[in-house]
C-alpha cells in the first residue's frame, strides 16, 4: 500500500527566516507528488507538482519543493516565510500514470511568528 | 478562475437520515472527487467519476454512494446518516488530459461542508 509522511504536526518558524516542510512518500513506479495549502475554513490550494524533469519544482507564491528519488522525499522551502504564510500544507502522492489512488498526508500545521 | 461550490458551509442532521451533499464546477472538468477530512488522518478518498454517470470506490466507500448526472455536478448521499460520519467533506475536480492519470493536472477544491451527525 502506497503512504506519505509527514513527520511534523507543526513548524514554527520566525518571519523572514527560511522554511521546511518535510515529506516523505512511499509508491510504487515513477511517483506523481504534489504540495497543497489549506487556509483556515477554506479548501485546499494548489502550490506545486512534481511529474518528470527538473527535480526542483518551483510554485506558486515563492515555495519550491526538491524531488529526491534515492530519499523518497519531497520537502516543501521558501527561502524567506511570511506570517501569510501561516497555515496547514499536505503532500499527495500517486504512483504515476494508471494510478486512481492519491495518497495524502496527515498535515503539517506552519505557524510563521512575527 | 475555476470554481468549485459545494451548496452547504455547514449541515447538522440526527442519526439515521439521509443526507445529500452538492458539489457543482464551473470548468467543464471530466473528474470529480469527493474527500472527507478529519484531524489527524489528512484527506480520504470516498469516490470519485471520471464522466458522467460513472463512478469509482476510492479508500472509504462504505455507508456512501454517489451520484453524478451531470458533468458539473456530483453528488455525495449518505443512505443513513451515523455519527461517525462526522466531518469536513471536500468536493474535487479537474480535467482530463488523456496522458494516463486521472492526477496530470491538479485538484481544485471547494470550501468544504462541516458535518455534524447527532
């Protein structure tokens, strides 16, 4: 069976100061991989996805996230986190083309501190 | 931008009712998706159609059907309502690109329906 992790329930981190959501995943093939963010009483947003190419994806509102097969890693980083950046992130993972199961993480709560 | 309007912010209904959940998208997407989300588990899969009429179990079908007559819109019944069906459901579409993944393009996610089974 195909799972994600996400180690941290949450990250605190100072504004200004760069930040790191971890995820860890395992599924089978080539794997399909995607960050989402979840303000408070809203649904999930689209940050990045990771299909093929680049191993540095690089998505919306500044945040990128690094491929590494050999880890089987996907963390999410901003290089400079604002308190906007507050919020709950998932990783999703799905093993590629054929695949109907996406698999999500349990969440990781980001507070940035002013 | 694309819209995903789920009809109900928040619903209380007493064990043993049926209970209909809407989900309505405006960008002609073939793939819809319904997830329930609770703390501490992330988001489930409960079913999801790929077109009109059809259907897919996804991880938790059980005490769920669907129903989708339309290609905006899918529809998530729960037959008889219990309490541990508590919790947040998230409606999901996206188009289909053909390239062999219901996954090639991403989600785009309603604001979700807190509900409370009494």
């Amino acid at each position: 069976a195909q799972s994600v992790a996400q180690p941290e329930d949450q990250v605190n981190v100072a504004e200004g100061n760069p930040l790191t959501v971890k995820c860890t995943y395992s599924v089978s093939g080539n794997p399909y991989l995607f960050w989402y963010v979840q303000y408070p009483n809203r649904g999930l947003q689209f940050l990045l996805k990771y299909i093929t190419g680049d191993n540095l994806v690089k998505g919306s509102y500044g945040f990128e996230a690094e491929f590494n097969k050999s880890q089987t890693s996907f963390h999410l980083k901003k290089p400079s986190a604002l308190v906007s950046d507050s919020a709950l992130y998932f990783c999703a993972a799905c093993s590629g083309a054929g695949s109907y199961q996406l698999t999500f993480g349990k969440g990781t709560k980001l507070s940035v501190i002013p | 931008d694309v819209k995903v309007t789920q009809s109900s912010r928040y619903l209380v209904k007493r064990t043993g009712e049926k209970v209909f959940l809407e989900c309505v998208q405006d960008m002609d997407h073939e793939n819809m998706f319904w997830y329930r989300q609770d703390p501490g588990l992330g988001l489930r899969l409960i079913y999801f159609s790929y077109d009109v009429k059809m259907k897919e179990k996804g991880d938790i079908p059980e005490g769920y059907s669907v129903s989708r007559e339309k290609k905006e819109r899918f529809s998530l019944i729960l037959e008889s309502a219990s309490t541990n069906q508590t919790s947040m459901y998230l409606c999901a579409s996206n188009p289909s690109y053909g390239l062999g993944s219901i996954y090639d393009s991403p989600l785009h996610f309603g604001n979700g329906t807190r509900l409370t089974v009494t």
